[in-house]
C-alpha cells in the first residue's frame, strides 16, 4: 500500500505505533519498524536526554528501518528539558517525531533544519489546522474512542476523521479505536493515509510489558474502559480497575473541587509498577475502546500483515462488490 504517509516516513505499510509511556521502548518501536510500519519510542519514558540517547542507539541495532520518537509536551506544571531530547533525537539520526500534548510550535525549528518529519497529534480540527499552519508535516488524528487522552471535545472518530478531510491540506493518519483491517480500510475511505495505534500494539509477542497487561487487554470488552480527570480538564482513558473505581468515587464525592492531588497517588508514578512488575490494580493506566476488538497476542509483524492484506481484501472483495 502507498499513500503519502509510507512516502512521507519512507515505510512500507502506513501503520503507525503511537508513542506510550512505558511501552515504547527500543524493542516495540523496533518490532513495529521491522513489520514495515513506523515503531515510536516514547522520548520521556527516558529519565535524561542520555538515557533517550542509548535507546535510539539500541534502536539502530535492533533494526535498519526508519523509526520515530515520541515527544510529549506535557501540561503547565511538568518541565523536561526538551531541547535537550530533542537535541539527543537529531544526534541520533532520528528523521520522524510524533509531537503530543501542547503545541511543538516552539521546538520545531531544530528539528526542521535536521530534516525530521513532524507528526503531530490532537483531538480536534482546530488543533489540527494550528499544527498544519505552524508546519508539521502531518496530523495524528486522535478520536474520542483513543487511549490516553482524548481531549475534552468528545468528537469520535466517524465525525473527525472527515472533518478533518474537509479542512486539512497536509496528510493526516487515524488515531484511536483503531485494531483491525477493515478499520484501516474504512480509515483510508474517510480521507486518511494511515493509522496509529497505540492498544493494539501493546497486545503483541513483542511489546516489553508484563504479560498481565497483555491478558488484561486480550480479557476486556469495549464497555471496559472508563474516562478520569475529567473535572482538571486533562481526560484520560483508561481501563477500569480497582484503582480507577476508587479514583471515580473520589471524583464524585470532590466534583467541582477536585484536585490533581485528591487522586496522585492512583495516577502518578504507576507505569513502571503496572507495565514492568503487571500489578494491574495498582493504579490507572491508559488503555483504548479498541480492547473489544483485541482477542489474540500476535507478533508485529503478523498484526502489521494482518491489517494491510485484510484492508486490501476489503477493497477488492467486499467494496469493490457494490459496484
Ligand atoms: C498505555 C498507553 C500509554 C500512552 N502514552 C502516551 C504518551 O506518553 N504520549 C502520547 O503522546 N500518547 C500516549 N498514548 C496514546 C497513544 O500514542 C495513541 O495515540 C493512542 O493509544 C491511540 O488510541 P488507541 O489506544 O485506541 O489505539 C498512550 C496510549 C496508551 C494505551
């Protein structure tokens, strides 16, 4: 399959793994790149700039396809050095960086001048358009049905994805909800040039995480996942849990009132515990609607093929028999 974005990040399938604290590290961005997607390392999973340094160096030995790195701008209070990684991240011949969170506005100049593709995700078309006219190259467009952080919008993506067809000139790729083939086709007849994945792939033989994640994943349904933080403004979607059950009743009972430190200790610091040691209820996690479409634990590579040739199959079969 050819489409702007396998042209734009030299791949050869236009399957993206989106960046995720404490999953992408050398061996999934690796795994992914080597099914002939694009595989993303999560920039601040990474304590220093070094440590970023040493997993992109891993990277290129794992692999000799191109590879990105995630940078996610984080929320007022959080201050990473981030010229720093993104220095480590031109130094390392990285030439793809999916941006999140604020706008990469004030970062984009280095990476420009390095040639690196800018990606940058959002939930909106607003955001969208502001990343198209301050000069990324392409969008990630993240629905409300996303793990992670879908915004405060709540636009799914059967509305966004074509509004964001009608309005963007740079390519733009379908983020959140996304698992299967028929997606990608559907992705691609809404007016996309690939997908992003994040869920998904953390369900495959390679992702560095616990197996329980893995089980937890393959075991729930769509209905499994619940939306937290919603009275800060900073919406996560995660899965339920026993934490989440407790971080919901707390939110209930503070309403207007609540503060991030009412809930930190079920939200902060739990990645490691939860993606590394597989406490599964130590606290929230962030996790997609996709987890109903998710059954097995195929290797990259097998779920990359899976999705291109079944996208393809749909066109030819399937569409092609309306005609
Ligand atoms: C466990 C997990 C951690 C994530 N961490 C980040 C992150 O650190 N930065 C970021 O930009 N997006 C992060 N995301 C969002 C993904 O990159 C991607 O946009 C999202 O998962 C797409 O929705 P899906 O899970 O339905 O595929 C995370 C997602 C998950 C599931």
């Amino acid at each position: 399959m050819k489409t702007a974005i396998t042209e734009m990040f030299e791949i050869e399938h236009p399957v993206i793994q989106g960046g995720m604290h404490y999953v992408g590290f050398a061996e999934m961005a690796a795994a992914v790149s080597n099914a002939g997607g694009l595989g993303i390392i999560t920039a601040l999973t990474q304590p220093t700039p070094a440590d970023l340094a040493k997993e992109i160096a891993r990277c290129h030995e794992m692999t000799d396809k191109p590879f990105g790195v995630n940078l996610t701008f984080l929320p007022g209070f959080a201050n990473p050095p981030y010229d720093e990684y993104i220095e480590a991240i031109v130094k390392g011949g990285v030439k793809a960086v999916e941006t999140a969170g604020r706008s990469p506005e004030a970062y984009l100049p280095p990476m420009k001048e390095a040639g690196i593709k800018v990606i940058h995700k959002c939930t909106s078309v607003r955001h969208s358009l502001k990343a198209e006219r301050i000069g990324c190259d392409a969008v990630s467009v993240d629905g409300f049905e996303c793990g992670g952080h879908p915004g405060e919008d709540d636009i799914p993506n059967m509305i966004l994805l074509p509004r964001a067809a009608e309005e963007l000139k740079i390519p733009f790729v379908a983020s959140g909800g996304i698992g299967n083939a028929d997606q990608l086709a559907a992705a691609l007849a809404l007016g996309a040039d690939g997908v992003n994945m994040g869920t998904r792939f953390i369900a495959t033989v390679e992702a560095p995480v616990h197996q329980n994640v893995k089980d937890a994943i393959v075991a729930a349904d769509e209905r499994d996942t619940r939306l937290i933080m919603r009275g800060l403004r900073n919406t996560e979607r995660v899965l339920n849990n026993a934490a989440v059950e407790k971080i919901v009743a707390i939110e209930e009972e503070k309403g207007a009132d609540l503060q991030i430190t009412d809930i930190m200790d079920l939200v902060g610091g739990v990645y490691p515990k939860v993606m590394q040691e597989g406490d599964m209820d130590i606290g929230a996690w962030s996790t997609g609607m996709v987890v109903g479409l998710i059954h097995d634990i195929p290797t990259c590579k097998e779920l990359v093929e899976r999705m291109v040739n079944g996208a393809e199959e749909t066109i030819r079969g399937r569409l092609a028999s309306f005609l």
